[in-house]
C-alpha cells in the first residue's frame, strides 16, 4: 500500500482513494440469459418491421401518415437502435 500512497504523491493525485477507484477495472453487469433472449427478440423484431416500412409503396405511405422521407429515415436506422 506504501508503494501505491508513493504513486499517488507523485502523480499528484488529491484523494488516493478516487485514483484507486480510478485504476479498478470494474467488469459490466452479466446479463441474464432471460434479458439477452427478450432483446433478441425486439431486435429481430425492429428489423423486420423496417424491411416492411422500406418496401412500402407511396399510397401506402400516404395511409398511414408518414412522408417518403420519414420512411428512408426510420427503415435506415440499425436494428438495435430504437
């Protein structure tokens, strides 16, 4: 620990406790297998959903309220973007 307050004099850190904290690697939370499925599953979902929207015709569009423009902007995001 000595060798580790020695560092932080040197380095200039105020609070050694923060730069410790700093240097942790601290791993991501896993995810349950349960939570992986279901966010699966809205991805395939969502690029699904954006195939069809790219493929429809104009007078189709025009049914359910949306530009052509608005159509090339939604069915270009990628599928894990909401």
């Amino acid at each position: 620990m000595s060798n580790y307050l020695n560092s932080c004099k040197q380095t200039g850190s105020i609070n050694p406790a923060v730069d410790l904290m700093r240097r942790i690697a601290i791993a991501p939370p896993v995810k349950s297998s349960n939570t992986i499925a279901a966010t699966m599953a809205t991805w395939i979902a969502r690029h699904g959903q954006r195939r069809a929207l790219a493929a429809l015709p104009p007078h189709m569009l025009n049914d359910i309220g949306i530009t052509r423009r608005q159509q090339i902007q939604e069915s270009g995001k990628p599928f894990w973007v909401e």
